[in-house]
C-alpha cells in the first residue's frame, strides 16, 4: 500500500471519528433538556430542534463518507434482470 493511500485512508478514519462525536454531543445536550425537564417549553422545543438538526448535518456526512468510499455497498439496490416483456397481442 502506498504512503499516499494509508494517509487518505487515516484522514478519512479521523473526519469520520470526529463527524460522529460532534454529532453526539448534541445527542447529549438532547438528553440534558429531557432531563431538567424544558422539553415542554418553546426554548427547549426550540432547542431540541436546533440540536437535532446539527446532528443530522454531522451523522449526515458520516452516512455519505462512507457511501462514497464504499463501505456501505450492501445498502445499493441490486440489479437483476431486467422485467420480462408480455407477449405481443395478436392482432384479429
């Protein structure tokens, strides 16, 4: 393998670590606004929304890394054959 290869491949692993604990800690502050119990005001609705989407962004870069580097080639729809035409209909 070459230099070239094993850095890519470490700096992939290091965004995709780093993409998933920034995705987390909101996940945290999430389950800090259930706790303390402000899930049933505006702000901590607000909130909650605001941190649900920060973490969508990150788990979202996560999903499409791997996608494009091919570690999630079992979720492509495979092709199979394609559909059968129906017989021609004669014409009386």
């Amino acid at each position: 393998m070459t230099e070239r290869l094993q850095l890519q491949r470490l700096l992939l692993a290091v965004t995709l670590w780093i993409s998933i604990l920034l995705g987390c800690i909101p996940l945290a502050g999430i389950a800090w606004i259930i706790v303390t119990g402000t899930i049933t005001t505006v702000d901590g609705l607000f909130m909650g929304l605001i941190l649900l989407t920060l973490s969508g962004i990150f788990f979202l870069n996560v999903f499409l890394e791997l996608r494009k580097s091919g570690l999630l080639a079992f979720l492509q729809k495979k092709k199979g054959d394609p559909p059968k035409e129906p017989p021609a209909s004669k014409a009386g």
